[in-house]
C-alpha cells in the first residue's frame, strides 16, 4: 500500500496554484488535508499524474466575520472547528458538529474545503452547507464564482468543480442568536462516516412558533437530502409530537438511500425520519432556551 | 519543473535531519527508515488504526497520510521523544503501572494521542478518554488497560503542577 | 489468588516480596500471584521494542505480492518482461516458478489436492498470490507489480459452503471430484438411544461467521536463502506451533536444520493468526533463492484483511435429545466447515481441537457430529483465538436457551442441571477429554451473585414494559488449553490411522533453559513466541519463587532461534499453553538448576544434599544454619574454579528442562481423545438493549466469572480476559470477512471490516474462582482465548433475549444493526 509516482508541486500562493490546475487540468489533484485523498493514493485507487499541495498556501486558512457572514477559508483545518470563538459565537452549529468527523488526528489535518470538495456522500459539514446555504467561492486562473451550496453537490464524489478551479472559500450565514440546531447521527463506531446523519436549524418567534425550520440529511441520497415541502411543515407551527411524527414520516418516504454492507435502503429511510424527529426536538429545546436567554 | 527528489529539512524530537526523499514517500516510511526511528509502527495505512500517529508542531497526526515532503520545515516529536533525560512520561509511566499495553505495538500512537488528550483535556472523564481515544485501535487490551491508564496519568499529572 | 471475585490491586514496584516470615516453604510463592510491573514494556513504552519489520540485514530488498483480482480462474499465461525490466527490479517469481521450485504442503487428511504458496495453474480465490516482485524498496516493487500481465479464464465461483456440496457444484481441485476436504461421522455413546428415550427433541441450523484477529502488526517476513549452503535464515513474527515449521521445510523440500526460523523478542499480536504465516515463509523464501539476496515482505493492511487467515465460517445442524426437566440426553451435530480455498494446515483443526470439550462444561454422554470440511472460493483459514470453541459454544448455548425457553424453565436452572460438578473432578467427557479439575457450579453461583441476576430479571421485566428491548445473556465453555499434537489426527479414519507404518501422533512439550552465571544472576531462554502475554514477566516472577531470588535478579530473554533453542515439534506460543506447560517448563528448568545448586554445595560444605535448603541467597545446612554459603560462591566456584568441582558435576551453572503432559495420547480407535491437557471454565452474562431503530445493541453490563487455575499474575491474566471478550464481541456485533456471491472479497479496509474501538468496548466486571490444574506444577491453566469463546454466545443470548417478545430467534452472527433491524423490521412486517 505505497502511493503511485506523482509529479508534486507546492505552491505558495492561490495565483501559482491555479496556473498550475490550468496547465494540469485533469491529469492533476489538488492535495488539501489528505485525509481522505492519502488513502486512495496508498490504495492505488487514485493515481493523478500531479498533486498540487496546497498546504503551504497561509492565505486559505482563515475564519473572517463579513456583514453577518462568516467566511472560512479552504485550508482551515476542522480542528479550528472546534477552537474558534468566531466561528462558536456566528455558526455554533459547525462547532458542535465538528467533533462527529472522524478524530482528533484526522481534523488536525483535514480541512474544510477538502472535506467539501471530496463530496463524500454522508460527510458532516456537506450536510451542514447545503442545510445553511452556504455559498461556495471558486476560482480559477480566468475568474472566480460563488456557487450555491444547493448546486455545488453532483453526486458522489463529485462536484461542480472544473479541473482548472478550486475552492478558496465557504461562506455560512451567521445564525440567529435565537435559532437552535442539532446534528444528529448514527454511527458503527465513533467517529465513523455516518450511516445516516441529520442537521437541523430550528427558528422561532417569541411564542415559540417555528419560523423557520433547515434540514439536511447525509447517508440517504448521492448528495445530502433537503426538501423544501418538508421544511415547510413546521412553518408557522408549534412543533408538536405529531407534527413531528408527519415529518418523519415524510422525510422517511422521500429520500432514496442504497443498500450496502453497513444498513439496508430500509434501515437508512426509517433512521432519517427518526433522526430528523430527534435532531428537531434537541434544535427546539436548544432554540427555547436561547430565546429565553435572548428575553 | 517538478523534481524526482526534494530536500527536507525536518526535526524530530529536537533533532534536525536534512534528507533527499522522493514525494511519495509516506512520513511513516521517512521516520522508520529514512531515520531509523522504528518506534512508530505502521498498522493500517489509511488512516484507521492510529498506529502510527505522531505529534506534528504539537497536534497528532496520522504519519502514514502524510508525505515527508510535506514535513519540510515541521516539529515532529515521535514516541522516542517522550521519554525525557532517561524520565518516563507520566503517561509512559501510567501505562507501565496500569498495564496498559500487551504487544505494545499500537502503544505509541495511544501514548501521542493521549499525550495530546491531556493537554486539551486536563481532567477527563472516562467517557471522555474513550471518545479521546477512538482514533486509536487496540487488539490486546479490550482498551481497559489503557483507560485506566490516561486516567491515572491525568491526576498524577494534575497533582504535579 | 483466594476464591471470590477478584479485587484490582494496585501494581506494587518490582522490588521487595512483601514481608514473610522466612521459614523454609514460605518464602516460595511470593512472587507468584503478584501483579507485578511488566518486564517486557520499558522497551515498548519508548518506541525500543524489536519487531520484524525493525530489522535490517545487508543488501536488504524489498518484495510485493501480485494477487489475484479473480475468486476462480485459470491462468493462461504470464508476461512479466515490463517488471524485469523496471528499474530497481531484481527478480519476479511467478506461481509457475513456485510449483517448480517446491512442493505441495502436506496437510493432515486423506484428501488429495495440492496447496503451494502461490497460484500453480489456477487461482481459487481473491487475494491468492500470483507473483512476487523483489526490488530495491517496497514503492518500486509495488510500481513493477502493476506492470506484470496475466491472463485468467475466469471459471465459475462457489463461496458457500452447503452449496459447495451439492452435485453440481464448481470443483475447485479437480483432482478430488467435489469440494469436500475431509469428512468424519463420529459417535460417542448410544445417540439414538438418547433421541429415543427423550421427552423433547428440538433442532436448529446456525451460522457462524467469519472474522479474524487483526493484529496491529501484519505478517512480516525476512528471508535469506544461502546458495552455497543451501540453508534458508527466516525473521518473521511466526508465533507456532513448530510443527508449521515442519510443514514449511517440506513444502521447501529442505532438511529442517537447514531451515532456521528466529522470532525476535516483539510480536504485535497474533491471536492465532500468525500461525499461518508459513506459506507466506515458503514464498519469500523461493523470492530470496530467485533474487539471490535476503528479502523482506512487510504484509499490508489489505492484504491481511484478504488473504492472510482467518477462522472458518460454518453451517450446523444441532439436534438436541433433552427430558422434561431439563437433562441433556444428546447431541447429534451436523456441521459444514467452510476452510476456504485450500484446507490448509493445522486445518481441520478447527473441527477437531475441541473435540474433547465438545459437550462442554455439560454431563451429556451421547454425541454424534458429523462434520464436513468444505473447500470453496474464500481465503484459507487457520487459528482464530478461541480457535473453533465459539463455533461449538454457540450452537451449544443457543440450544440451552432454545431449552429453557421450551421447558420454561430459566436459563441459570437449565445449565445447572445439566453441569459436571466438583465432586466429578477428573472428568473424562464422552469423547475423551479428560477435565483435569474445576467447579463449575460453584462458579455459575458467583455470576449469579455478582450480577446480582434476579434483579437483573426485574430490571428486565420493567424496561419489557416500557416498551424496550432489554436482554440477558448466559454463555458458559470449557476453556481448553495446551493442545495435544495427537488431536488433529481425528481428521483421519481409525483405520490409516492403524495401518503399519503410520507415525501416531500425540503430545505437548515446552521447554525453559536457565543458567546462572558466576554472580549468580540467572537468564532464561524459553521455547515459546509470546505476543504480547508477557511471558518475561511471568517466567522472571517463577524463576524469582523457585531460586529464593529477586525479580531483579534475572533477565529472560523472548527471541527465539530455532537454532540456538530448545524447542520441539509443539514449541510456541499458541492454544493457551504457556500458562500451562511453558510455566510447568519454567519451575522445571529453575528446580534442575537448583538441584545443581545444591548438589555442588553439598560437596563444597561437606554436608549431605538432603540436609541443605536455600534461602535469601545462602545454602543452608538446615540443623546447623552455621554451615551455610553463599549462592553467588557456589555459582562462582562452578564458573571460576574447577578444581573444587567433584567428578559428576559439570562445569558452570545451566540446565535445561522440558515439561510434557502424562495423558497426552493418540486418538484411540473409537476416536476418542484427549484434545487439550487442562481445561479452565468460564462463564458470562451480557446484558444488552437494543435499540429498534438503528438494529444497534449496545451492551449495559458484562460479568464473566473464569476459572483459570491458580493465577500467577492477576492484571496480566484479566487482561487477557478483557482483551478475549472484546475479541469475540468484535465477532459478535462488528465485523466479518463479507464476501458476494461471485467471492469477490467485500471487506478491505478497516472502514470496511469494523474493529470496535474504546467507544464500544464494555466494562466487564470480573471474577475468579481457583481450581488448581493437579497437572500443571503451580496448578495454573491458560486463560487467553476463554471469553473469545463463550463472548458471541453471550452476546446471541442476550439478543435473542431481547428479540424474544417480538417472535425472533437468533441462530446467526454478527448481530451487526443491519441484520438486526432487518430482523426487527421483518418481524412487524405481516
């Protein structure tokens, strides 16, 4: 289990990086954390001509508070994660969720934007993105874009990525200091991808009315499941048990999971509508208290 | 132009080695052979097992999913650093008088993760060492040893400072 | 260790015994039972210990092994010229090279079918070797191993084992007609009497999985062969037993002296599996011969998981003869032993180790088991700790609840009906085990009580009614260890195994080898491969009792060379012998040194021998404390000073000692025998919840009460304890080989195949009861792989508890939560 020959380049700066992907292009790989690409190097599973590391680029690794936004760069290690107020005090969501991807040594290494980019289908922080929105900043050596969260997923493993860009950037919204949130998982072991997960972000008003209601779900789907009817349930509502119950149900009914050697297509639909129901009561009750901290 | 050899300049355990090494040469391969640093152990080379886990500018890192060259310039303390001025660890300590290990052979990687654990975590629970602790894989001890172990450690070290 | 639940001491320095009087017998024994500090971890704590792939010869290359992508196939053709010619390439062998250059590997049955190292002809499955490429570092050989073409003819697959038997079938050894590698009807008392006078008769068919053991460290080989001599020098962290050692030099077609395996001091873990290294010391020793340098072979993690070994899957039918209040009249089994591809050596002894505890810790006299050892697509299997116990333990305590649930009678009552007792202490078990000493209800009593079990039936009885699925499990086994040699031979019918000429095979030997040098330090050589059991510690405690020394003051020393020690044919460290027969050799060894002692003391004092006694390091006359001298004296006068020596003493201080079993037979005619030489006994409750909407059982509490003889260090011996439980609660809930229809392997990576971690290992909570071995010299029994056999039994009972409200019964492992809430699903689905 050694790594193939690679050309390895170690660019420096954003600008070198994407010179090279533009000379490159689909014969070379960009190296962030590794985590998940060291392996399927050792594998021989993966087998790009070039890697770019781009690990010695200081300017990607950053956590910045812009108007209500919360930027983070690419080579922010999720360790940062769980370390930065900035990030516990705009999105604690990130924070809470961060300890669920994979362990302490992996997040020392592994990034934020590689996690995103591998697009594996029950990776943490996609469903986290694709549930807040979060805006993906791309660039490569022609320009930059900003590509939806909702749009950035294909399907597994795969992105919108061209082989001449990158991501540079993931913007998350700040969260209301009165919305309440909640990752929710199963797990084999700790640590572990998760067979399914389910992130939520519950708002409410002043009497306890869900305004707004987010939900993703990771392990069911070739990119993590959202569906706007079913965040409309709660709208306007008290969340009631059985409100609750319907929502499941309906999220249980709507996501096309697969079969493997870990769950049944069966045995994944049935945990996403009971841990969507978990993930929203924890929110809630996280929600009432902030609204009673808020008062 | 890309190179079939780069140099690196990288001190381990507070010893600066400048070598040659080809990109794909896996940190664990550079430490253990390059170096002739057989203490870390290579156990799964994907990243699960936690073998091979060293400290890297002081956080723990899995070496088999490293490049050497991207050590370049980095602080890396093995498990043959742990052990100051002839001095156990108080963690080597623990594991000695908890039986913490058996075939030893995941031990370094527990005692840098544990090393680590510590440092964040002060005074953990056991659940907290468990949850600590689950990057690293042991077939001997069922993980009771070692448990008891960092805990041990933990208030020994508290008591010391 | 006193009887009664064990108490976790706090690990004293090595340093002083505690405080006796000093009165003749009572110094002895200070040591032992102590939970003294390891020997073996300062090395291991610091990143010093000395594993295989620690080591470095000369002109060292590097090997990687080609293996087959395909379950079935016939190779057509090779083209490995590309390889040859990469850079840094020094040889490539190819399986064809392989078949020229050695032999088959003979193997302990009447089958005719070839197994060498490496794919001859044909590949049988996923993994299988092809070729091996030896170059300048492991990256080039793995670079060069993609360069090398082969062409398959692909032929169809067979991967399980009942359909391996059908008619028309694919065959994977031609030569042989059918998959069917071995095939014993055995038949201990009356069976169809017992079926006949039963009030109750039940069957069931179960399957038991495969897992392994996963050590952290793989397979590691260094081989050298010496053109000029024609000797092969191999490293490897082979554990034994040494009879592999036989097989490989055949296979090698090399005198055995002409084949010197060293172990060095450091194994990372074996659990059995690292017995079945020999093929892989086989092929890297014909890569060294072809390469014409000394080759090291460092297996990788995907590798291992596909192609190392592991133990059997199987299928079995188990009927059962009971009456109504619960006695167990018979035991007729059916099973279908999957061994994978080839039936490898020491297969089938997955079938046929524990045919002398196959009833277990029960007084059923009538037993017929009809066993099949079935060749199909998958990896070859070998020891697994526990190695074919929780096979039986399953089918065995599956069918005691099956029992109980029937007679509605409970769990407990059904196994203490049916339990040998004390008072029948040496038992012979219908098919020849001969229990060497134990008390089994007494110990069934004190789970009873540490568990606290009729509570545990009200907390079950209130979590039944809120709703939740809450279970208790009861498994119970005999722990056979010390395998005897003549066990495997069962695989033979009575009559080769009459025939003239046939070699009977029988026994368990280990041997200690002890010197003391002029000062009177002592150094210890043993014949065993520990991997991690901490046999320096134990055999330094032992020394220390029987010479009246410290700790301190000897040093063991864990390499082995087989051609610098003393071993035999059964030597290694394997079947949980060295608590056994490896300490038995210890104490041995030490009294034969002793002897010497004072034996040379009696000359040097002029006092008769039976009058001296030593103690603190001085040689007394016990009447006449005066005349006294020295050990250190003694000891120097036998290195230093010949002149003083009398006629019959030799010079120095050493002596060698090997330790053998008296009832270590052959199998006699009626295919009884004596598989093991002592048995321990545990028992466990697991106490699980599962949770119905993720199928996941997450274990509340385990108790596990285990009667290991006398214990000689308590912290070492619980953590075996600890680490056998998880073993075979790995197997239990987690992981499994997992293969698809067309033998393609499913499970590569530890992502794939999931290991528990800290997270999900339980907290047992543990207990002792002492039944000293009358065998062994301090009485003590091995006690590594006990709960790895009774854990996935616990762990069935305790979820079939669970599931019993709901209709569902449990004859299949691993209880992962996809099989489990598949179960629960289907259960509510009409």
């Amino acid at each position: 289990m050694k790594p193939p020959k690679f050309d390895y380049f170690d660019p420096t700066t954003v600008e070198e990086a994407l010179d090279l992907l533009k000379e490159y292009g689909e014969d070379a790989k960009i190296l962030a954390g590794g985590q998940s690409l060291v392996p399927l190097l050792n594998f021989r599973l993966a087998r790009p001509q070039v890697l770019v590391d781009i690990n010695r680029i200081k300017d990607l690794d950053y956590v910045r508070e812009n108007n209500g936004t919360l930027a983070i760069g690419a080579m922010t290690r999720q360790r940062t994660l769980e370390t930065s107020e900035i990030i516990r005090s705009k999105c604690g969501l990130l924070t809470d969720a961060a300890e669920l991807i994979g362990h302490p040594q992996i997040r020392n290494r592994g990034t934020v934007g590689g996690s995103l980019v591998h697009a594996d289908p029950t990776a943490e922080l996609a469903a986290i993105a694709k549930a807040l929105d979060a805006q993906m900043k791309i660039r490569s050596s022609e320009g930059e874009r900003t590509v939806a969260a909702k749009d950035f997923f294909v399907t597994v493993m795969t992105t919108v990525l061209e082989p001449s860009e990158m991501l540079v950037e993931v913007e998350f919204p700040a969260l209301a200091p009165s919305a309440g949130w909640a990752f929710e998982e199963f797990v084999l072991r700790h640590g572990d991808f998760a067979v399914v997960g389910v992130t939520t972000v519950v708002t409410l008003d002043a009497k306890q009315t869900c305004t707004e209601l987010r939900l993703a779900a990771i392990g069911v789907d070739e990119t993590p499941f959202r569906d706007p009817e079913i965040e409309g349930l709660l709208q306007g509502q008290k969340i009631t048990d059985s409100l609750l119950d319907e929502l499941a149900a309906r999220v249980s009914e709507k996501v096309d999971p697969f079969t493997d050697l870990h769950a049944t297509a069966e045995q994944r639909k049935h945990l996403a509508g009971v841990l969507a129901k978990k993930a929203i009561k924890k929110a809630e009750e996280a929600a009432i208290l902030n609204l009673k901290k808020e008062s | 132009m890309p190179q079939a050899y780069r140099s690196v300049e990288i001190t381990v355990n507070g010893l600066t080695y400048n070598r040659q090494v080809e990109p794909r040469r896996l940190l664990s391969d550079f430490l253990r052979e390059d170096l002739d640093l057989r203490g870390t152990h290579v156990g799964c080379e994907h990243g699960i097992c936690g073998a091979c886990t060293v400290l890297m500018n002081g956080y723990t890192v899995r070496s088999c999913l490293m490049f050497a060259v991207q050590a370049n310039g980095a602080e890396i303390t093995t498990i043959e650093g742990l052990a100051k001025n002839g001095k156990l660890h108080p963690l080597q300590e623990a594991f000695w008088e908890n039986h913490g290990l058996q075939c030893g052979f995941c031990t370094p990687g527990f005692l840098l993760s544990a090393c680590e654990l510590l440092e964040r975590n002060p005074d953990p629970t056991e659940e907290e060492v468990r949850v600590g602790l689950s990057g690293n894989m042991c077939r001997c001890t069922g993980y009771q040893g070692i448990v008891e172990s960092v805990l041990a450690a933990a208030s020994k070290m508290k008591a010391q400072k | 260790m006193k009887d009664g639940t064990a108490t976790m001491v706090m690990t004293p320095p090595a340093t002083k015994p505690k405080k006796k009087e000093v009165s003749g017998q009572e110094l002895r024994k200070t040591w032992v039972g102590q939970s003294i500090k390891r020997r073996e971890d300062p090395r291991l704590l610091t990143g010093r210990g000395t594993f295989v792939d620690d080591i470095t010869l000369p002109n060292l290359h590097h090997a990687a092994i080609l293996r087959s992508p395909r379950a079935h196939a016939r190779i057509l053709s090779y083209d490995t010229r590309e390889a040859e010619n990469h850079p840094g390439v020094i040889a490539v062998l190819t399986g064809e090279e392989v078949g020229q250059m050695s032999k088959p590997f003979p193997v302990g049955v009447t089958a005719a079918f070839k197994y060498y190292s490496a794919a001859v002809g044909k590949v049988r499955y996923v993994g299988e070797p092809v070729a091996v490429v030896v170059a300048s570092d492991r990256y080039v050989a793995e670079d060069a191993m993609e360069l090398i073409q082969v062409e398959y003819e692909p032929l169809p697959p067979i991967v399980n084992c009942e359909a391996a038997l059908e008619a028309d079938a694919p065959v994977l050894h031609e030569e042989l007609g059918n998959n069917i590698g071995c095939h014993r009807l055995l038949n201990y008392g009356d069976v169809d009497q017992a079926f006949e006078e039963a009030d109750l008769i039940l069957k069931e068919r179960f399957v038991f999985p495969r897992y392994s053991s996963l050590p952290l460290e793989t397979y590691a080989v260094i081989a050298d062969f010496d053109a000029i001599t024609g000797m092969f020098t191999v490293h490897s962290n082979f554990m034994g037993p040494f009879s592999m050692h036989a097989v490989a030099a055949r296979a090698l077609d090399v005198e055995e002296n002409k084949l010197r395996f060293i172990v060095p001091s450091d194994i990372g873990g074996s659990f059995g599996i690292k017995t079945s290294i020999y093929p892989y010391i086989v092929l890297l020793s014909l890569a060294s011969r072809k390469a014409g340098r000394p080759v090291k072979w460092i297996e990788d993690r995907q590798e291992h998981l596909m192609a190392s070994s592991c133990q059997t899957d199987r299928v079995a039918y188990r009927e059962v003869a009971v009456k109504n209040d619960g006695t167990l009249l018979g035991i007729k089994s059916k099973v279908i032993e999957n061994v994978g591809a080839y039936l490898r050596a020491p297969e089938p002894a997955c079938t046929f180790r524990p045919i002398g505890n196959f009833v277990g810790p029960y007084k059923v006299r009538n037993v017929q088991l009809d066993a099949y050892v079935v060749m199909t697509n998958k990896c070859p299997t070998g020891p697994n700790r526990g190695y074919g116990c929780q096979q039986i333990y399953f089918e065995q305590e599956r069918m005691m609840d099956r029992i109980a649930e029937e007679l509605e009678l409970d769990p407990i009552e059904v196994r203490m009906k049916n339990l040998i007792t004390a008072e029948d202490m040496p038992y012979t078990t219908p098919t020849g085990g001969i229990y060497d000493s134990g008390d089994y209800p007494k110990a069934m009593d004190l789970v009873v009580e540490m568990s606290q079990y009729t509570k545990l039936r009200e907390r079950q009885k209130k979590a039944r009614a809120e709703g939740r699925l809450f279970g208790i499990g009861i498994a119970t086994g005999v722990d056979p260890s010390v395998s005897n040699m003549g066990y495997i031979t069962i695989a033979l019918p009575p009559e080769f195994r009459a025939r003239a000429g046939y070699l009977p095979k029988s026994g368990s030997a280990e041997s200690a080898t002890i010197q003391m040098n002029q000062r009177g330090k002592v150094s210890v050589t043993m014949g065993t491969t520990p991997q991690g059991q901490g046999h320096e510690t134990v055999v330094t405690q032992i020394v220390a009792d029987e010479l009246g020394i410290t700790p301190d003051d000897v040093v063991i020393v864990d390499e082995f060379d087989t051609a610098k020690h003393g071993w035999s044919i059964s030597s290694g460290t394997y079947a949980s012998r060295f608590a056994s027969v490896g300490t038995s050799a210890a104490v041995l060894a030490a009294r034969k040194l002793k002897g010497k002692i004072i034996h040379l003391a009696a000359a040097l004092l002029s006092v008769p021998e039976e009058d001296l006694i030593i103690q603190e390091g001085k040689v007394f006359a016990k009447d006449n404390p005066e005349k006294n001298i020295t050990v250190k004296r003694v000891a120097g006068t036998a290195h230093w000073n010949h002149e003083l020596l009398p006629d019959d003493v030799e010079a120095g201080l050493q002596a060698r000692a090997v330790f053998r079993f008296p009832a270590n037979v052959a199998p006699d005619p009626q295919d009884r025998v004596n598989s093991s030489n002592t048995y321990g006994f545990m028992v466990e409750i697991a106490v699980v919840e599962v949770d119905p909407d993720s199928g996941k059982v997450n274990i509340l509490d385990w108790f596990s009460v285990h009667d290991a003889g006398t214990i000689i260090n308590p912290k070492i011996v619980e953590g075996q304890i600890y680490g056998g439980a998880l073993h075979g609660i790995g197997g239990a809930l987690f992981e499994e080989l997992a293969y698809d229809d067309d033998g393609q392997f499913l499970t590569g990576s530890f992502m794939h195949y999931v290991c528990p971690t800290a997270v999900e290992a339980p907290k047992l909570t543990i207990g002792h009861i002492c039944s000293p071995s009358p065998l062994t010299l301090l009485g003590s029994k091995g006690a590594g792989e006990s709960s790895s056999e009774t854990a996935p039994a616990a762990i069935a009972g305790a979820v079939a508890d669970a599931l019993g409200p709901l209709g569902i019964r449990i004859n299949e492992l691993p209880l992962n939560p996809k099989r489990v809430w598949t179960l629960i699903h289907e259960s509510k689905t009409p």
